[in-house]
C-alpha cells in the first residue's frame, strides 16, 4: 500500500524538466527483521522522466546506542532523502 500510494503521487506531479522531488523515508522493522523501504522504493520507481540523482542519509543527533539492552534489537535511528531529478 505504502508503495503504490507513492507510485500514485509520483504519477500526478507535474513538476517542470529539471526539477526535482525529494522522498523521505526509513527503514521499518517487521516480525524482529528490517525491511529496506528506501530500496524498494528505489526499485519500484521505474520511469525514464525521474533519475536518482542524490541519497541523503539523516541521523538523529540525540541517539544514544548504549541504551539498547541485550537481546533487544536496534533502533532504527536513519532516514533518507532521496532526491530525484526530472529529466
């Protein structure tokens, strides 16, 4: 659903050539394992108009990794901009 919804976007921006969207977005964790959404959506975006033209990586800058305890999983303290160009 969180894919289509971003292909049905994509489909009605009207941006001019030499434009660019940015798509923010992070990794999510589902049943204890992570699920790459910033490569699937990478993948499903399949159009000769909308080049990849940058991956922008954000930290959060108050994450302390000392607070996971033993047998939990990480925290998924990233999320990406991926800036797109119209060609």
């Amino acid at each position: 659903m969180y894919l289509q919804k971003i292909e049905e976007i994509i489909k009605e921006n009207s941006l001019k050539k030499g434009g660019f969207l940015v798509i923010q977005t992070r990794d999510m964790r589902i049943d204890g394992y992570i699920e790459p959404l910033a490569k699937r959506i990478i993948d499903s975006i399949c159009t000769e108009k909308l080049w990849l033209k940058e991956i922008v990586i954000v930290t959060q800058e108050d994450y302390n990794t000392q607070d996971v305890k033993s047998g939990e999983y990480l925290t998924i303290a990233h999320q990406y901009l991926l800036v797109y160009e119209k060609t």
